[in-house]
C-alpha cells in the first residue's frame, strides 16, 4: 500500500506562472508598440523628415490594463506637428492648410493585429 500526503497547494507555483505569462504577454504588446512607431514613421508626410522620425511610443501598465501611447515629440511653437498634419491648420495669411488623415491607415493594422492576438490569448 501507498500513501501520499501533500500539505499547502499550488499558490506560488500559480502565481509563477500568471506572472511569467503576463511577462510573455507585455513583450508582444512592446513588439505591437514598436510596429505602430514603424508605421507611423513610414507614413507621416515628409518635408525635412523631423516629424517622422520624432514618434515614439509609451506603454502604461496597470493592474488590469495595459494600453499602449504613440506620442510625437516634434513641437513648434507650442504647436504638435504631426496634429497639424492630421487635421489641417490655418496659415498665417488667412489660408487653411487640409490635413491629411495618415494615422488612422498607419495603425489599423497594427491594431488589427493586436485583436488577434488578444483573441488568441482569449482562446488559449
């Protein structure tokens, strides 16, 4: 005959592993958040060139969320630049400059891509 006696349970080892998952899960969202940056570099309109390359992105983390920021750091004037590109601005003169909508189409996919994955993680 044999007996086996097993004291305590699985906590640490539970929360290990959730812990481990949500790491896996945090380096795919860094890898979506560096795929927008990409995308919006290649898609912002071009005259020097500063305003595309001064994208960034920040993921904020909290308890229950994580949500990722793609911010521009190209200010003039107090003015955000790729805003201006986005929806168009008055000139100077009178005039209006029309935006052209640019971030929209440079993130859908990106976007697209991350309902999958969460869908995927769903799932799983």
């Amino acid at each position: 005959m044999l007996k086996v006696t097993v004291k305590g349970d699985f906590t640490n080892t539970s929360r290990y592993l959730e812990k481990m998952s949500h790491k896996e899960f945090l380096t795919k969202v860094m890898t979506y958040a560096e795929m927008g940056t990409d995308a919006l570099e290649k898609y912002t309109p071009k005259d020097t060139g500063f305003t595309a390359q001064s994208w960034y992105s920040e993921i904020e983390e909290s308890d229950d969320s994580l949500v990722i920021r793609w911010k521009n750091s190209h200010i003039n004037k107090n003015v955000p630049i790729a805003i201006i590109l986005q929806y168009g601005h008055g000139t100077g003169t009178g005039g209006y400059v029309q935006g052209r909508d640019y971030i929209n189409p440079a993130l859908q996919p990106v976007f697209d891509d991350i309902v999958k994955l969460i869908q995927k993680e769903v799932k799983s």
